[in-house]
C-alpha cells in the first residue's frame, strides 16, 4: 500500500481514478473514449453541466454567481481576476502571505494600484498577519487561503466590507465557506479536485463589466460566462475527473463531511508533531494548514534516514517545498486516516530509534 502525500499534482480518491480510467476506454457506452469526443456533444455537455452544479450546490454557491471550468491553471487568475476586476484608475489590496500570493501581486501590479497591506515574510512566512487595516474604498481585497508551501491557512477570513478576491488552490472543497463574501474565487484542480489542466472560477455576475480596457476574448470571464465555459474547447478530461470528486464528496458527506475528516486528519499529525521530541513545526499555532503541514527535524542530519523509513513504509511526497526545508505532508480531501496513522506510526518508531 503507498500513501500519496505530494502537494500537487496530488492525491484523488481511488473510486473516481477506477471510474475516470473506464472512462478512458470507453464512456458512457458511447462506444467511443471521453478523450475523442467532441465537448459538444450532449454527453459531455451533461458532463460541464453536471460538474458546475455540484459546485454550487456543495459550496452552497447563490444565484448571483457563476461558476466556470477554465484552462491556464491558477497562475492565469492571477492576471485574470485584476484584469476584469480593477480598472487602471482603482486601488486593490492584497495580503503577502507566501509564494503564491506574491505572484498574483506581481500580476496585479499591471492592471491597477495594489497595496500590499500585510505580509508576513519577515518570519518566512511562517503565520497569517493579522490587526491591520483595511480602507473600504479598496476595489477588492486579494488573500491566498491555504498557502500550499509554507503551511499556513486562513482560519477565517478577514472582516471587512471589502469584497474578497481568494487562491484557494489548496483548499477549496475542504472546508465549509461564506461565498458571499467573495466577489471571485479561483482554484486549479489539482491539488484538491482533479488532476492538473483546469481552473475552477466562481465569480459574482454583478462585479463583472466595470473596467475600462479592452481584455482578450480568452481571458475575458464574460465570454466564459456566455459561452457556459466552452468559448473554446475546454479540458475535457480534466472537467470529467472533477466532476467525478465532486460527486465523491457529495456521497461522502458533503463538503460538512469532509471538513470534519480534514479536521481529525490534521489533529492527529499536528498532535504527534507536538507529542514527538524530535520534530517541530514553524508554523505559528493558530494559522496551521489542515491541507499542507510543514514539519522539521530538530537535528538536520536525520533528514535522510526519516526519509528512507517513511519510503520503506509507503509514505511518498513527503520532501518539504526548498523555501522551507524538512518535510510537508498534504493530507488533502482524498487522503485518509488509515494514510496519516501510517506516517504517525513512522515517526513514532523513529523517535524510539533516536530519541
Ligand atoms: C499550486 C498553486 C498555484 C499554481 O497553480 P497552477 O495551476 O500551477 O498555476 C497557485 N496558488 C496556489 C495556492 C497553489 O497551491
């Protein structure tokens, strides 16, 4: 048995790759494979079809907003969401909270006024700023919910009257959310969705259509809208094995259902991690991620070793990011219990080994 702990590319459930994998030679007795198919047939259109309104109905998403399967994967929103939403004229805000968020910065600089008003990479990243402000006159305020690579996650999301712009690459469908809240979320698939090649987008209608410039038919999230997501060919497959997940989580509790495994699967880890006289965390406390936990060896030398048991065990993907060091274990949606016990278990015998 292996236990897939990459950040991503990551982990799906075994059910939807046996399901997806049928599909690949032959679907729905279509005789014909989902990947030679034509996205406009009615087959796969039940597919899209089927795929945005378990989105909205798992993430309780209203009326007012639409939800999109794009191409381009999250780094595009990165563009994409200042582009549509922040006219030259408008200042957004946006909090610095690791990797990714300064590159949506770094994009959000050429479409508007971006102030970075938090940040937290004095202390490499390491916690979630909190106590600053934040003027209302903001035309959005952009975080990253789960920052995949340092292990730090939005517990809950800033108070303000500020619509919110999220990444939630690393945890969306992971935990119950406010989409009221957002005027636009974006996610790629591949961390807690899918596999790699298409972007999930809920964004809200009445945000849309209030900025001067001219924006590129593709990257524009109207003619998305107009054309249900298929202005050009979309990712078939990539949508296909979403929507397979998505119908997991619904038969697996719902997104309630998952949060409260997500809940006891973190515990545990963080639980031994605190327990375990050689390892440690450098992830403040309260902003600890329940997707990506980051985890060190006070000696540096063991690194290897602990390593080489955790293979011997099973346990794969566990190299921390190289801005962090040590080790990372994603323990996404699709990852079980039955999985963490068994890296548990590796550190537990390491300890008696070398502690
Ligand atoms: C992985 C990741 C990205 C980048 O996603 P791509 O699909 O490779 O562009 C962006 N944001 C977060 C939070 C991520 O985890």
């Amino acid at each position: 048995m292996k236990y897939n702990f990459y950040a991503g590319p990551a982990i799906l459930a075994q059910e939807v790759m046996q399901e997806a994998s049928r599909a690949v030679v032959e679907f729905n007795g279509m005789g014909f494979s989902i990947l030679e198919i034509s996205h406009r047939s009615k087959e796969f259109i039940a597919v899209m079809d089927e795929a945005v309104s378990l989105a909205k109905e798992l993430l309780n998403v209203p009326e007012e907003y639409e939800v999109l399967f794009l191409a381009g994967g999250a780094s595009l929103q990165f563009a994409m969401a200042p582009m549509n939403l922040l006219d030259a004229s408008m200042k957004a805000a946006y909090t610095d909270t690791g990797t990714w968020a300064s590159k949506a910065i770094k994009d959000g600089k050429l479409y508007g006024q971006v102030d970075v008003i938090a940040c937290s990479k004095d202390a490499n990243y390491s916690y979630i700023p909190r106590g600053y402000e934040i003027d209302p006159s903001y035309r959005f305020l952009h975080i990253t919910s789960n920052n995949t690579i340092f292990g730090t996650q939005y517990q809950s999301f800033p108070e303000t009257s500020v619509p919110l712009v999220s990444d939630m690459s690393s945890d969306i469908f992971s935990r119950v959310i406010d989409v009221n809240k957002f005027d636009l979320i974006y996610a790629g698939a591949q961390k807690n969705m899918g596999p790699a090649g298409t972007t999930l987008v809920i964004v809200k209608k009445s945000a849309l259509g209030k900025v001067n410039r001219q924006i590129p038919a593709m990257m524009n999230y109207q003619n998305h809208i107009d054309s249900a997501s298929m202005y050009n060919t979309p990712p078939v497959f990539p949508v296909y094995v979403s929507m397979l997940t998505l119908r997991w989580i619904k038969r697996n509790g719902g997104i309630a259902g998952i949060q409260k495994k997500n809940e006891a699967k973190a515990a545990a880890l963080y639980g031994e991690i605190e327990r375990n006289s050689l390892f440690y965390t450098p992830t403040n406390h309260e902003d600890k991620s329940k997707m990506n936990v980051c985890f060190l060896l006070h000696d540096k030398e063991k690194e290897k070793q602990f390593l080489a048991n955790c293979k011997s065990a099973g346990c794969i993907g566990l190299e921390g990011h190289r801005s962090v060091g040590g080790f990372r274990a994603s323990i996404y949606n699709a990852m079980t219990l039955e999985g963490v016990n068994q890296l548990i278990g590796v550190m537990q015998d390491f300890e008696k080994v070398n502690g």
